[in-house]
C-alpha cells in the first residue's frame, strides 16, 4: 500500500516530460535497471538462500540488463503486489514489470502499457484436496474458493462459475502468501490461479501431496513482461531481447556454445550473434553484441525453462504450448534480421 | 534617567491584523495554487501516457465476486455498487466493532478501580496485553486461529441442529416471516417510538418536579407484546431457515464468516484495552470529595459509581473515547488482510487492479475514510457538548 501511495504521488508530481521517452537514458544513467517481480513465486521471481532474486521471470530482467549495461547483475528488483504492480510501472518505480502478468486488452490499452513477447502461455486452473473427492471443475458447485484480488484469476472464476450455473464463495487477499495460508488452513475448498502459480505455491504447503491440481483450464494467461507505452525504443529492446532467447533455441545457442557458435554458426545465428558484417546492434539501438550478452547470461529460452519450471526442477512442469512450434508447441521468435 | 521612549509610528504593513491578514491570504493563495498545479499535472501526465482517467469506469460492470454484501451484489453488477458494498461492510463492521469495544471496554473500567484484587489484576493484564500488540498481528492471529482450531464443513461443531460452527463460519437460523411481515416490523418501531417518548417524557416530568411516573414497563409492552398481539392476529407465519449440509458447505440459515469473527475480536479487543484505560483515567478523575459526599449523603457504592461518578466521569471521557471509534473506523482498513471485503479490499484492491485507474480509487477510498471520520467526529461532539452542559 505504501509503494502504491509512493507510485501515485510520483505520477502526481513528476514533471512534464517525464519517464515517457528516455527510459534508456535513464538507464544508462543511473547504471542498473529497475526490474518489478512477484513477492515470491517459486520457480518465477523468489529470492534463493542467499537473498538474491532467481526465477524464470528474473532472468528476462538479466537478460535484458546484459543486452543494454553489458551487465547481468546490474538489475535492481522491487517485489510488488497484484495492485501495486501497475502504478509502479506506470509512475516509472519500475522499467519493466516481468512479473508472472497476464497479456489483456484492458492493461494494454486503458492502463498504458505495452507487453513484450509472451514468455510463458499458462492458464488458469483448479487446487483442491485429494481427500474431498473432486476430480472435476464440474463438481465444484457450492464450494468457498480463495483466489488472489486484483489478479485475472479473480474475474475468470467469477465468470466461470456464472457460465456453468455454480456458485461460489470467494475469499479474496491481496497477498498471494495470505491466500495460500488460508487454504492450507482449510478456509477454501478450492485454491485458483495460473497453473504455474498453483504448482509453484503447492511446493511451500504443509504437505504438498494432499493436494491434486483439476485437469481442467478456465483461460488462456498469456504471461509477458510489460513495459510503459510510449517509448519505443526501450519497448523495442525488451521485446527483441525476449525474442533473441528464442530464437537462441531455435538455432541451438546455448550459454556453452555460445562463442564457438559466433565463429562458425550459420549465417542466421551470425546475424543473431552479430558476428556478421550485417549486425542488428544499430537497429535496436546498442551495440552489435547485444543478443550475445542476453544469451550469455542465462542461456537460451529453452535453459531459462529447464532451469527454473522444467522436470528438473522442483515444479516439475511440462513445456506444453510453450515448447518451439517446431517441437509442437507454440512459442516462436519473429525473425531476426 | 531617560526620556521614555516611545513606540516607532508602524507603517501600514508592519501592523500585526493587516500582517497576518497578508500571511493567511499569501498561503491560502499558494495552497490553491499547489492543488490546482497537482491536478492539472496529474491529468497531464495520465493523458500523455494513455492512461485512461476519470470516474467513468464505475458504472461499469465490475465481474467479480464478494463474499459478504448486505446489498444486492453479483459479478454483473457495476464496481459504483461494489463501491457502496464496501461502504456498508466498512459501516457495519465499525459499529459492531465500537457495541463490543465500548461494553468491553467499559467493564474493563470499572475491573481496574476495583477493590477486588483479582478483578483489578485481571483487567490490567488483559489491557497490557491487548494495547501492547499490533492490530495487524491481533487480527491474524485471530483468523488464523479460528480457521486452525476448527474443524472442515463436515465435522462441524453442532449445536442442537441449529448453530453450526466451522472453518467456513459460524451459521445460525435466519428468521423468516411472509407477506404479512411488515404489519408485525411496523408493530415492532411504534412500540420502540412509544417506549422512547414515554421514557423521555418521565424524564422531563421528573426533572421538573423531582418526582416522575414509573415507566419501566413500556419498553417490554413496546418492545414485545404489541408485535406480539400483531403477529398472532395477523396471523403471520414465522419460520426458521435452518443452515444444512448440502455439498461441500452449510447453506441457507445466517452466516458469520471467520474474516467477519475475527475482524470484530481484533478490532473490538484492541480497542476495548484502551477505552479501559480512558474509562478508568475518567473514573480516577472525578474528585474524591464528591464520592465522600455522596456516601455521606446515604448512597450505596453502586449508586455513587451510578449517579455521582459515572456522570462527572463521561466529561472526561468522552473526548478521548471519540478519538478510539475514529481509531477504530480506520483500522477497519486493516482487515483487508485477513480477506474481510471492506474498502482497501475491494475499491484500492480489486477495484484498483481491474480497472488500473489507482488516482481514482485511492480518491473514492480516502473519501469514505475522510466522511466517516468527520461524522462520529460529529457525533461525538454533539455528546460532548451535551455531556457538558447538561451532566448526562
């Protein structure tokens, strides 16, 4: 609430002019990015033992620090709420909010945003108790349901259980900590949220086998950084350092083999890489090494998966849509060139 | 030995009316010129991001779901109803929560000028500990442990098949009467009216004179007899919807919900230890020869506390005691956390998210605090003045 207030008060008094073009100046200036993450989601943004962010969505903040300062740790992170997440991008606390937020057309348009690629398709889902029996969304007529306030969540369950001629009890919180507290307290039958979000937060319950996820999805949750509309030129180098990590894996750059690759790769990973004569660095505005930088210091989308959301990892999830349309998913970078 | 000296002749300016006159005017002037600059630079700004403004977006439909409204709410209706949703869940939960703090608070009171000493101990560590924590940490702890010590829908606690007790709530018949209901409610606030200016004519008549008519028995014939005679001749029927396991929840019947419990203890507790203490301060003030007349005069221990204290008492209290119920209006706000559908939840929450227009729904926010405040400020004031001139 005090970020919210804080945020609200730069919007009101921030000068003319302000952080609507620039945001790379300022950048440049101040020498680190400001990078807006959840308050701890395992497997997205949560900080590790020793106190530093990780997470699949911290390394699109790492990622894109390597492409513009040439410096991966050059990320400040600021953990924000469902409500605060958007004043703070919109009043400039943040350059960029990579923050497990869905792609819509209200937080496209009426909040003046615009969203990077998606880097993670997901979907809503259902959690409930083995023991309750429920095996379908079907059967949930008459249940109390916690749902995180402020989040697409919380408009998909109402709309759904409206479609099907359910009702329902909500029990909204503002922190998803609070809304996870409350279920594994029994106050809900029924936990909803982004699919990821509920295997994320399954792994911090008491007992994390007593509870099965229901096979089906409410909604399409397009996942995306997002940054402020109106300036294109960083709105560019996000969108690009996004799709440099894809199409990394498309062409089989990897952190490893990266420099082996910039020296004898095909003329499309040369381009990427910006070992040819013909560099992208001017288009985006930096340099021709940029792309090498982004991949370098995480590797490619698909080591960003494995790393953080992938079988090995404690969320166990499954790539599904977000495997390459070339192995039968739907991610796919527009060309580089 | 010098010639006095007399005062310099002032200038115009330098005269302290006309000075401070050009002070006030000077910052007034700039206090305007200040709000004004906030909110043309506020919409500047918005507009130049494309970020939509205004209020407009109340009268849309706001597609979510609130788990508590005594008003008629469902995921069509516009966020402008969910704004006064809110508003009356905050309402509502303020005043249960200042009955309770006050009754509580009273008791605690009277508990610490005890001559008991148990009482009086009592009393003291309830109120060091209930003032000494914070709200926040009050109110968790309350939720959570109601929603950890009791058991799922399934294993309820019963009480004789009509209170039922769970994690979901505390669920309680709901009286029900049909169309001829009305007569009996009508029935019900002309016996209340009846009572009152009974009462208060009694009063009058017993200030003037020092002897008034006895008037007790108004109140149960106003109370409970009329409605009473009302509903037996209406021939009304009363019935009870009693709560029944159906699916995964009790349904039907009246629900308290663990966010509404557990709000009203934090808040109702909390500030019950302070009114404790501003009872007892008020209670301490009153001089100790007036409670030495009254005994010499015949009266009992109760009726001193009654009659002689008590009223010189409330002088002292009332101010402070004002100053708690706006406390606890406010700390309404904190019960957001523990998922209670008040303001901050749904309009600086929900609201706020869905619709990204923050300026607004923080303004609507602030509003409702602003007016709620300003009123028992009224209220309060208003007894106080009575308090004053009259004595009770």
């Amino acid at each position: 609430m005090m970020k919210l207030l804080t945020a609200s008060t730069a919007i009101t008094l921030a000068g003319t002019g302000f952080a609507l073009a620039g945001t790379m100046d300022d950048i440049k200036a101040r020498g680190h990015i400001q990078c807006g993450v959840t308050q701890g989601v395992p497997g997205f943004s949560n900080p590790n033992d020793a106190g530093d962010w990780t997470g699949f969505d911290v390394d699109i903040c790492r990622a894109v620090a390597a492409a513009v300062l040439s410096d991966a740790d050059a990320v400040r992170y600021t953990p924000l709420s469902n409500t605060e997440r958007f004043t703070a991008l919109q009043s400039g606390e943040v350059d960029i909010l990579s923050r497990t937020t869905t792609r819509t057309l209200n937080r496209d348009t009426a909040l003046g945003l615009n969203f990077a690629p998606v880097v993670f398709y997901d979907g809503q889902g259902f959690m409930v108790r083995e023991s309750s029996g429920i095996t379908s969304a079907m059967e949930l007529d008459g249940t109390t349901v916690c749902v995180s306030a402020g989040s697409t969540s919380e408009l998909n369950v109402a709309d759904y259980f409206t479609a099907n001629n359910m009702t329902y009890e909500p029990v909204r919180f503002e922190k998803a900590d609070e809304v996870l507290a409350a279920y594994d307290a029994g106050r809900c039958d029924v936990y909803t949220s982004d699919l990821s979000g509920l295997a994320a937060r399954r792994l911090v319950m008491q007992n994390p086998a007593e509870h099965v996820m229901l096979k089906e999805t409410i909604s399409k949750e397009p996942l995306a950084p997002a940054v402020r509309h109106g300036d294109d030129a960083w709105f560019d180098i996000v969108t690009w350092t996004v799709y440099a990590l894809i199409a990394a894996e498309e062409l089989g750059v990897t952190a490893a083999n990266i420099d082996q690759m910039k020296a004898e790769g095909s003329p499309d990973v040369q381009r990427l890489l910006g070992s040819s004569e013909t560099g992208t660095g001017e288009w985006v505005g930096l340099d021709n090494d940029w792309a090498t930088r982004a991949i370098a210091a995480g590797g490619n989308y698909g080591e960003l998966w494995a790393r953080h959301l992938g079988p090995d990892t404690p969320l166990k999830l499954a790539r599904g849509l977000n495997e390459l349309y070339t192995n039968g998913g739907i991610q796919y970078a527009m060309p580089i060139k | 030995m010098t010639a006095p000296v007399l005062p310099p002749r002032q200038i115009f300016w330098t005269r302290r009316r006309v000075k401070s006159l050009v002070v006030q005017a000077v910052f007034l002037g700039g206090l305007a010129w200040l709000f004004y600059f906030l909110f043309a630079n506020t919409t500047a700004n918005l507009q130049r991001q494309g970020i939509a403004s205004g209020f407009g977006f109340l009268s849309q439909r706001a597609g979510f779901d609130v788990s508590l409204s005594f008003l008629p709410f469902t995921s069509d209706s516009s966020y402008g109803r969910a704004f006064w949703v809110a508003v009356v869940n905050a309402l509502v939960l303020s005043a249960l929560g200042i009955v309770l703090a006050t009754v509580l608070g009273f008791g605690l009171g009277l508990a610490r000028v005890s001559k008991n000493w148990l009482i009086a101990r009592l009393a003291t560590v309830y109120i060091e500990i209930f003032r000494n924590i914070p709200l926040l940490l009050q109110l968790f702890f309350w939720y959570f442990a109601i929603l950890r010590q009791l058991p799922g829908p399934k294993e309820s606690l019963v009480l004789a098949d009509l209170v039922i007790l769970n994690n979901r709530g505390l669920y309680m018949p709901r009286p029900q009467v049909d169309q001829s209901g009305w007569v009996i409610m009508v029935c019900f606030a002309a016996g209340l009216c009846m009572a009152l200016v009974m009462t208060l004519r009694a009063r009058q008549q017993r200030l003037k004179t020092g002897h008034g008519p006895k008037c007790w028995f108004w109140w149960p014939i106003g109370l409970f007899a009329l409605p009473l005679t009302a509903y037996v001749l209406s021939g009304a029927s009363l019935s009870f919807v009693i709560p029944e396991l159906r699916g995964f929840n009790y349904r039907g019947g009246m629900l308290m919900l663990p966010e509404m419990l557990a709000a009203l203890l934090g808040l109702g507790f909390y500030i019950s230890a302070a009114i404790g203490e501003i009872v007892r301060s008020g209670i301490q003030g009153v001089d100790r020869g007036q409670v030495e007349a009254a005994s010499a005069l015949g009266l009992g221990r109760r009726d001193i506390m009654r009659l002689v204290v008590l009223p010189q008492a409330m002088r002292i209290i009332i101010p402070p005691l004002a100053t708690q119920y706006l406390s606890l209006a406010k700390n309404t706000s904190l019960a957001a956390a523990i998922a209670f559908p008040e303001i901050i939840s749904i309009v600086a929450g929900t609201t706020l998210t869905q619709t990204g227009q923050a300026l607004e729904a923080i303004t609507l926010a602030m509003l409702f605090y602003m007016s709620v405040s300003l009123s028992i400020a009224a209220v309060m004031n208003f007894l106080n003045y009575r308090v004053l001139r009259h004595g009770n």
